[in-house]
C-alpha cells in the first residue's frame, strides 16, 4: 500500500472512531470532555510552531500560520467553556437572614 493511501486510511479510520466514541457519550458529559480535549489541543500549537520553524516557502508559512491561530482560538474557548463549566460547580454562599 502506498504511504499517502494508508495516510487517508489512517484519516478515514480516526474520524470514524473518533465519531463513534463521541456519538456514544452521554449528554451529560459532552460538554466536560469537549472543553477538556479542546483545552488539550494545545499540543497543535506545539506542531504549528514547529512548521513554522521549518517553513522554506509561503505555503508552509500561510499553513502553518493558519494552524496556529486556529488551535490558539480553541484552546482559548476550550478555557473559557472550562471555566464557566467549573463555577456551576462551585457552592453558592448561604443566606443567614433567619
């Protein structure tokens, strides 16, 4: 098999189980586990900067760019998801009034 064939069967197989896990997740916990792993996709800005390090032509530059404000904008909304997520839990002060 050719290596840019089992590259899209590597891409086909990850959406579908990436697709079935998450299909499978109670509504409940959607929310905690997609601010969690958008929180993580950190690691693309990692992967962006180093393309960005290795940059040769603009191609590469403009891609690497692109992936790089991408992943920042959901690291950011998967923070502020998180921390709005959090405070439901926080317990709320008591009225001693009585």
């Amino acid at each position: 098999m050719p290596f840019d064939e089992a590259l899209l069967f590597v891409l086909m197989l990850a959406a579908f189980l990436g697709f079935e896990v998450v299909s499978k997740v109670p509504t409940m916990l959607h929310t905690p586990l997609m601010s969690g792993t958008n929180f993580i996709h950190g690691i693309v800005i990692v992967g962006a900067i180093v393309v960005l390090g290795f940059a040769d032509d603009g191609v590469t530059k403009t891609i690497g760019f692109i992936a790089m404000v991408l992943a920042t904008a959901n690291v950011v909304g998967g923070w502020f998801v998180t921390d709005r997520m959090l405070e439901m839990f926080k317990r709320r002060p008591v009225d001693r009034e009585r």
